[in-house]
C-alpha cells in the first residue's frame, strides 16, 4: 500500500498562501490600472481645457491658470499615487514568486515521492512474484 506523502499537509498550506499572493497581486494590478486610468483622464481633461476655452479677459486667464495649476497639482499626486502603487505591485509580484517557489519545491518533492513509492510497491510485488515462483518449485514443480 502506497505510503501518503508526509508532507502533504505542507503543500496544501503552500497552495493556499500562493492562491492567497495570486489575489493580492491581482489587486494590486487592479489599484495599478485604476490609477493609471485616472491619470490619462486628468490628461485628457487638462488637454481639453485648453482647446476649448477662449480667452476675452483678465479674469478668465486667471481662472483658467489656476485650473491649469488644480490640474497639474493633481497630475502630480496621481502620479505619485502611480508610483506608490507600481511599488505595491512589484512587492505582490515578490510575494507571489516567493510563494510559487515554495509550492513548486514541495511540487517536486511529492513527485518524487509519488515515483519512490510506485518503485517500492514494484519491487514489492515482484519480491511476492518471486517468492511465489520460488515455492511451486521447491514444492513439486509447477502444476
């Protein structure tokens, strides 16, 4: 009877913390997205604004300057909420390839286990063949 592998348990745990990296980077590419999409809207908004606004007065260029500078102030947190969230993801990325690189070595400790065992069932088997084929002829010849 084939012996289960030891440290089976392990593995599951294993598959569990990469199954639990795989979600946090998927997340985290999630947040990477969503800020990446913010800040081409913010682009697109400051690029419009400047199209389509005719300038007639001195007060309509000092409102439309400080929209310019509101949105490239908030150009510059969006970027920063990029940057920061790029390193998230780089950080989940880690984790992730940690983790698979744990499962994977437990992966192939089981494989080999799994190969061991099949090897030793064999040689079991054929030592049982054996003994049989060993005993019809020391008990009168084969029949």
């Amino acid at each position: 009877m084939a012996r289960r592998f030891p440290l089976a348990g392990l593995l599951r745990l294993r598959h569990a913390e990469q199954d639990h990296a795989a979600a946090a980077l998927a997340a985290a590419n999630d947040r990477v997205r969503d800020a990446a999409d913010a800040r081409i809207a913010a682009r697109r908004n400051l690029a419009d604004s400047e199209e389509t606004r005719p300038v007639t007065d001195a007060a309509t260029l000092s409102a439309l300057a400080a929209a310019r500078a509101s949105t490239r102030g908030m150009l510059e947190e969006l970027d920063a909420v990029a940057r920061s969230r790029r390193t998230e993801a780089d950080a989940a990325q880690a984790a992730y390839n940690s983790a698979r690189r744990a499962a994977l070595g437990l992966e192939k400790l089981e494989g080999q286990h799994d190969r061991e065992q099949a090897a030793q069932d064999l040689r079991t088997e054929q030592d049982a063949l054996d003994e049989i084929a060993a005993r019809r002829r020391t008990e009168g010849g084969a029949r």
